[in-house]
C-alpha cells in the first residue's frame, strides 16, 4: 500500500496495481485482515522524516542567529560605526579640507576656537604657566549657524584626523549596544590620537536623565559610557571631544560641566557685517559684476538668514546666471534667487486650513494689540 495506490501479488505470481480511491484507512485494514490478505504499507521517506524533525531546530537556530545580529556592534549591515581605517592607513586622509578662512560671520567664536588650536599645537606655551588644552568645546546654534564646519575647521588647522558621528547613532533598543558603539569610538581615537572627535546631535545621546527612574535603560548606560569615557578613564588624552547641538537646556547637567566640556560656545545667526563675509566665502569662485555692491546689497535683505541659508543662495543665483547663459553672476540672479526663496517659504508657512487662517488672523491681531499697548496707542478688535 502507498499513498492513493496498492500493489497486489496474484497466485500466479503476476502483479496487479490499482489506483484506490478516497477510502476509510481503518476500513480498508479492517477488511484485508477479515479476509487474511498479506499486505505491506510504505510509509515516509527518511529524509522527509528527518526534515520535519529538524525544521524546529533550524527555525529556533535562525531566529538565534538574527536575534545575535541585532544585538551584536555590527548590525545587519556589517558594521558602518566609525570612519576608521584599515590597520596601516594614511592618517592624513582623514584630515578635512577646509580651514578657519572657510569660516566666516563668527569672530568671536572663532577667536575662542583659534585659542584652542593654538594649546594643542603648542602645549608647552601653556605647560609652563600650569594651565592644559580644554577638553572639550561644545557649540550651541540654531541649524546651519556653522558648528561641524567650524569642528572641521578646528581638526583641519591642528593637521589631525576628525572622527565625526551623530548622537543618533548611539541611540539603540538593545540595552548595552550603545554604550559598546561609545567605547569603539574613543578606542579608535585613543588609537589615532591627537585627534578630534566630533559628535553631531548631541542631545539625542546626551539628553537629561530622568530623576525618577522613568527613563530609558539603555539611554542611561550609553550616556553613563560618554561620562566615562570624557573623564579620561578610557584613556582619551590628546583627544579634543567637540559637540554640536541647539537644545543647551536638554542636556545632561553632568555631560555640560567643566572638565568634560570646558567651553560653551554660541553661535549667532550672523549680522549684515557677517552675512556679507559669508556670502564672500561662498561666492569667492564665482564671477560677479561689481562684488562688493552685490555682497553689500544681498546682505543687508538677508535678515536673520543662517550660513548655510546664505550658501545656499549664492549656489542658486550661480546655478540661475547658467541658465541664463551669462558669463558671470548679477544682482538680478541674486534677487530671483531670493524671490523663489520667498516664494517657498511663503508657500510652507501659508495656513491651509479655515482654522488655520483664523488663528494665523488671531495672532496677528494680538501681536498688534501689543505692539499698539507698548507704544501708547489703542487698536479696536473691530477695525
């Protein structure tokens, strides 16, 4: 007997096979054995009886084998922590092309930060006096206010490699994974020491910790590693720890004080005077008719514009004078420039809805309301 068939031996020897069809197994047996007919069953084959024995195990040992994937330093995607090189690699390539002359609309942070480079290029100036290198700057700014381009500028002037990461990447659900990618960046920097460790988004990592207990786990180990780590126990000297963030007030108080971040630096929104030096940085390798007025006059309609709002302008009236088909940037590509930037930003802020345009009505007669109270006057709801 197999399955759906049956083979019979007749007296005389010869073979007969049938195809059965759908019956009752145990009426079928029943039936041979009333009647004392010899018969043999074929079962599974091995190896299909092994797979279905072993299928468990090989789903248990997959899913194993993901869950240490996840939970391992490399992820699925084979590991893409640090900008470290390869065992005998060139330092100097990891070096950032730019420098303090690419920094403009800041001279006031940059003075601070140029004292810094000059500590780590001459420690025995200081040395002498009982005074060490700060160990860490941290620079706090709206976006675009130029606070990596500054961390590169401050690697670039001390000929030192820059290992840059974001906050974000330590933040993991595993409890532990965190705190393990903390420790791989310091030991590399301790490897290529002097260097400069920049970590972007700070706050993602460095955020205040909960007082009651109500916090992540695994957010209080990474940012229990980063202590650890900036009080030298890992062995971070001639390491420069720079930081970036625009949330000061979400930080950890223990990672701000002095002794891990010796300086606070603040960035502005730069003014007429450093928006034209920026606009003179970017626009440095582009013709322009008559320089000094173009930069004066862009400048002084870019209120409030960051540097990377600025170079971003610049870019796009270059980018408008070869459409045009022109040999050198007007005054005309940078007001179209700034029209379609108007435009965008008109369009993002635009209310979309009848409530939105009610509250947007609303706020703009109460900032009248009090613009007319601090000057004296009176202004009607009605009008």
């Amino acid at each position: 007997l197999a399955a759906g068939a049956a083979t019979f031996r007749l007296k005389d020897n010869s073979i007969l096979k049938a195809t059965l069809p759908a019956l009752d197994t145990q009426w079928l047996l029943k039936l041979l054995r009333k009647h004392a007919v010899e018969f043999s069953a074929q079962g599974p084959s091995r190896w299909r009886a092994a797979l279905v024995i072993l299928l468990p195990f090989g789903y248990l040992g997959a899913c194993g084998y993901m869950l240490w994937r996840l939970t391992n330093d490399q992820g699925f995607n084979g590991g893409r922590e640090l900008p470290a090189a390869s065992a005998g690699a060139d330092d100097d390539l990891m070096v950032p092309a730019v420098s303090f002359a690419d920094v403009a609309g800041l001279p006031r942070v940059k003075a601070q930060v140029a004292e810094v480079v000059d500590c780590l290029r001459r420690p025995e100036r200081y040395a002498r006096l009982g005074a060490r290198p700060p160990r860490g700057l941290l620079l706090v700014g709206p976006p675009g206010t130029g606070k990596t381009l500054l961390a590169k500028a401050v690697a670039a002037e001390c000929g030192v490699p820059f290992l840059c990461c974001s906050g974000s990447e330590f933040v993991e659900v595993f409890v532990g994974r965190g705190a393990k990618r903390v420790r791989t960046l310091f030991d590399e920097a301790a490897r290529r020491a002097p260097c400069v460790v920049f970590i972007d988004e700070l706050d993602a990592v460095g955020g205040a910790r909960s007082g009651r207990g109500g916090g992540s786990e695994e957010h209080e180990h990474t940012l229990n590693q980063l202590l650890a780590a900036m009080d030298g126990v890992t062995s971070t000297a001639r390491v420069l720890v720079m930081g970036a963030t625009n949330r000061l007030k979400a930080l950890d108080a223990a990672l701000v004080r002095p002794g891990r971040f010796d300086r606070v630096l603040t960035l502005q929104l730069p003014d007429e005077a450093g928006r034209r030096d920026v606009l003179a940085v970017h626009a440095r390798r582009a013709p322009l008719e008559e320089r000094e007025g173009t930069l004066r006059a862009v400048a002084a309609r870019t209120a409030g514009w960051s540097g990377a709002e600025l170079a971003n302008l610049a870019n796009e009236a270059a980018i408008g004078a070869a459409r045009a088909g022109r040999d050198a940037v007007t005054r005309g590509d940078f007001d179209d420039a700034l029209a379609e930037y108007a435009r965008a930003r008109a369009a993002r802020a635009a209310p979309d809805t009848a409530a939105d345009l009610d509250q947007f009505a609303a706020n703009f007669m109460r900032g009248l309301q009090q613009a007319s109270a601090t000057a004296g006057g009176s202004i009607d709801d009605n009008e």
